[in-house]
C-alpha cells in the first residue's frame, strides 16, 4: 500500500512524461541527448505499464534505465526522484540478501541526497529521507535517522509541520535508547512546539489549514506527554541547575519550558527566574519574575513586571505576558484592566481562544456590577457565554471547545427565567447593554 500511495502522489504531481523522441530531453547535456534517447524510452515504457497494471515486475525492468537517467540528467525534474522511491523500494523489497538490501538502502539514500544537491529544499527533503530510513531499519537506524530529523530542522526550509510529529518521536526513541538525556525531548520540544506556533499564527485565517496545523501540535503534546508534568520537569532539571545556578542558557530553557507548561509556582521556577533576572534584565525576564510574582499572589509587583514586559518581548511572549498581565489585574479585582490586558492577548494571538475564556470569567463573577439590569446581575451571564462562543470560533480545538462548553452550561443555567426577564421589560433575542463595568452589548436569554 505504501508503494501505491507514492505512487498516486507521483502521478499527481508531474503532468507529463519526458519526451524519449527527437525531442529535446529535459536537463540532459547537449551531447548526451542521442545516447539517453534509448534509456529515457525504455525507463518510460516499463514506467507506463506499471501505472497500467500495477505490476512491480515493470519497476524492476526499469531499474537500470531509470538509474541511467538520473546519473546522467539529474536536472530533469523532480518526477524522476519521486518515481526513483517507488523503483527503489521495490529493489529493496526483492533484494536476494541482507547485503543487497542494504546496499539499495543507501542508494536510495544517495538519491535524495542528489535531489537536494540539484533542487534544494533540503530540510523537507532530508526529512522525507529520514522517515524512509526509518520505516526500513526501524530501530537499527535510530542514531542515524534521529540525525537527520535534528539536521532538518536548521536546514533550508526547516521541518515541515507535517513531520515535527516524527521529529518528536524520534528524539523519545532515541532518549529512550540511552543516546541522550531526557533533556533533549524537552530542548527538541520547545524547538517543534515554537515551529508549529508560528506556521498556525501564518495559517489563521485558513481555517482547513490552521485545523490541520492543531493537529500536528496534538501529536506533538501527546508524544511530549510522559515529559511533561511539572515533577518531571524538575527533575530532569534540577541537578543541572543546582550543579550550575548561573547558567543564562539552562535558566532559560527551565523558565522558558517551565512557562509554557504552566509549572510557574515550582520552587525551581522561582530560583531560576530570580537569578535570570539578576544576571540578565530584559522584558522576557521581566515577564518570568512578573509569573513568579503571580504565583505567590504578589499581585501588584507582578503587574508592575507584566507592565514593563509587554512594553517590550514580541510574538507568542507578548501574548503570553498580556495574559499573565490579565491574570494579575483580576487577582487585584482590577477586573476591566484584566479585560484590556486579554484583549491584548487574543490580538498577540489570534488563534488562542483562552484570552475569551478568562474575560468571560470575569463577566461571569461581575453579577454585582450588573445589578442595574432588573434581573439580579444575571445579564453578566449572557455577555460571558458570548465570550466563550468567541473562544470556540478561534480555537476550535477538542479540549477548549470541551472546557467553553462546559462553562456555558454553567452560566446559562443561571440566565432569567423568563416570567422575570418579561417583568423587566426584557425579551428574548433583544439588544441589552450590559449595566457596569461590563458595559458590552449583548442578546436578551432565558431559560
């Protein structure tokens, strides 16, 4: 099935064959054009019957043409690096020993090396050859393909999203095998999670595409899983941190994994973002002592670092200090400044749905503040299930659409009846501005 697969995706991708005529042959030297004629038509030939009948037997008979080929006029095109894999692995597949399977591995291996030497793309390429070498040697090969999924990721185009996953999985195995410490899945996590981060921020507005994107980021988290709980992570940090506490590169890899997983009220977290801070004051550690302060309920100092943060770090750092900011002005029950510091956020980053999680929560503990609306403040509520659909628009993921949902069972719950809501002179799907400092236009609901 394999085979067939690469093949239809070969089929799809190149529209026509290369002439074997009088004709011009496509990327062969002027003074070879005569002497190819011949291999290009018979590699042709046998690759048409193929496509015909299904039978490997015209692959194997293409074999020698094919391979001619490619030496000669490796510029032809791509077509014939994606046909020479399916030739290839039905060498392998009929090879008459150990010796002569290995020996067509690394012909093989050799082949996308030369694709990448006359077309480029070498990070997309070096990882398709990565998942090949894996899916022949299995666990034999683990050194050598882990190394090239690693040298993929800081080559020309980088890891493609698609193959992070197998990047992930690699660096366990190999972890695993006892090549490495356990910190090499959480440096290689950090590395793929920032990766797929970016590609979902690039594809937001592609709904099929960033859903897509999300589901790599899945498999990602479920293959760093094992790695990452927040006693785990101080244990595979620990000692290193203790054998050197000054550090600038280890304490941001602790503070900078030990935030994304939400591990901020560690012991660990705190020694290591205090020294950072010490030793390096940038706005990035400025944002970390801001979550220490947060973690120990200091709110105001934690809004002052929060405030000075978000003056200057970018990307997935501004969202992630304006929400921490948000985090710190509700522990103050500064609850509109909490509201601008999330809207903040969700415009740092418009594919996370949590900054509409949070505000929703604070429209739906603000009941008191709407007690103008003659339906005992409960229009908080109808202004916080609006928050949370937003939330599941831009985050349609399982998990926050799960936990939206469940939080708008719980407010709708506790909407107007609606004899109350009638004596207010309130009626269902009416405009209502919400009275307070909420202050939003919302729907009239009841239940």
């Amino acid at each position: 099935m394999k085979t067939i697969k690469k093949l239809t995706i070969g089929m799809l991708l190149s529209a026509a064959l290369v002439p074997a005529s009088a004709q011009h042959i496509k990327g062969c030297p002027e003074e070879l054009q005569e002497a190819m004629r011949e291999p290009v038509a018979l590699y042709q030939d046998n690759w048409k019957q193929y496509v015909a009948s299904n039978d490997e037997r015209y692959l194997l008979e293409a074999y020698p043409y094919w391979k001619t080929f490619v030496e000669k006029c490796p510029a032809n095109g791509k077509n014939i690096y994606t046909r020479g894999v399916n030739i290839m692995e039905v060498k392998i597949k009929n090879a008459k020993d150990a010796e002569e399977r290995a020996a067509y591995i690394e012909e093989l291996m050799a082949l996308y090396d030369t694709r990448i030497a006359t077309f480029g793309e070498a990070g997309k390429v070096t990882a398709m050859k990565a998942m090949e070498l894996e899916e022949l040697l299995g666990a034999d090969g683990l050194e050598r393909y882990y190394k090239m999924y690693s040298d993929a990721v800081n080559m020309e185009g980088g890891l493609e999203a698609g193959y992070l996953v197998k990047y992930m999985e690699a660096t366990i195995n190999y972890v695993r095998a006892g090549f490495a410490e356990p910190t090499l899945v959480v440096d290689n996590y950090d590395i793929a999670s920032d990766m797929l981060d970016d590609e979902l921020q690039k594809n937001a507005a592609d709904s099929v595409k960033a859903a897509e994107i999300r589901g790599y980021i899945a498999g990602v988290e479920a293959a760093f899983a094992p790695y990452a709980s927040c006693d785990q992570l101080v244990e595979i940090y620990g000692k290193k941190f203790e054998a050197d506490p000054e550090n600038v590169d280890l304490l941001k890899k602790i503070t900078g994994i030990m935030t994304r997983k939400r591990c901020t009220g560690e012991s660990l977290f705190f020694q290591a973002t205090e020294n950072l801070y010490r030793l390096e004051p940038t706005p990035a550690t400025a944002m970390r002592m801001g979550m220490m302060c947060l973690s120990k309920e200091q709110y105001s100092d934690a809004v002052k670092y929060l405030n000075d943060a978000t003056k200057g770090v970018e990307g997935k750092d501004k969202y992630t200090a304006y929400l921490y900011l948000g985090h710190a002005y509700a522990g103050q029950k500064s609850y509109s400044a909490a509201r601008t510091a999330y809207n903040s956020a969700a415009a740092a980053d418009a594919t996370k749905g949590e900054p509409y999680m949070r505000i929703a929560i604070l429209y739906g503990s603000s009941t008191g503040s709407a007690s103008e609306d003659n339906v005992g403040g409960k229009s908080a509520y109808w202004a916080a299930v609006d928050a949370l659909n937003k939330a599941k628009s831009v985050e349609p993921t399982e998990e926050n659409i799960e936990q939206c949902n469940k939080l708008i069972s719980t407010y709708a719950a506790h909407f107007p009846k609606m004899q109350d809501a009638f004596m207010a002179g309130l009626q269902n799907g009416a405009r209502f501005t919400v009275p307070g400092w909420i202050g939003v236009s919302t729907i009239v609901r009841t239940r």
